[in-house]
C-alpha cells in the first residue's frame, strides 16, 4: 500500500496526471530489511512542504504519506539525487532488525 501511495503521489504532484512521466522502482532485500527507491524526473520536491493532512480533517484523500509512514519504518527523499527525486521507503524484515533497534526512523512530511 505504502508503494502504491507513493506512486500515485508521483503521477498526481510531480507530473500533474500527465501520461507521458516516468518513473522508476528499485527494490533490494538485505538480511534484515527490503528497500524500495522510487524515482522520477519530476521537480524537486521540498520534502519540508510535504504534510499528511489532520486526520480530524475527514474527506477523502490527502492521506497518502500518512499511511506511507504508518507502513514503512523509513520513509525520506535521498537530497543527493539530482535527476529529480528519489524516494526511499525501507522496511525491517519481522525478528531480523526493527526501526527501534537501528535508531528512530524517517518520515516524509
């Protein structure tokens, strides 16, 4: 869900529904995690405009990084890529590392 969120974020912001965006989806798995890169050439985004919506707010939609960052133990726009944006969304493999014992995770606003 988390993924699909992100993409749909990607179509909709970065290129306004237009049919003609790329994008790019990268997954890895380590021992203790699986890492999904999310790219696209888009306008960089500013990840500190980036807000779920106040979940009293109730209407549909403007939910997508607040369940991106309910799912994902970690959830951030890699800065160094300069081809647009690339997000990273990891998540730690159940008895095989946790977001706690790494440190606190990111999130997307």
């Amino acid at each position: 869900m988390a993924i699909d969120e992100a993409a749909s974020n990607i179509i909709r912001h970065a290129y306004c529904n237009r049919p003609d965006g790329r994008l790019s989806v990268d997954v890895q798995r380590f021992d203790d995690r699986i890492e999904f890169s999310l790219e696209d050439s888009g306008p960089k985004v500013n990840p500190e405009k980036i807000r779920p919506r106040s979940l009293e707010e109730v209407r549909p939609g403007g939910l997508g990084t607040y369940f991106i960052n309910c799912f994902m133990d970690a959830a951030f726009y890699d800065e160094s890529f300069t081809g647009g944006n690339r997000l990273k969304l990891v998540k730690y493999l159940p008895g095989r590392g946790s977001a706690s014992a790494q440190g606190p995770g990111q999130e997307i606003r």
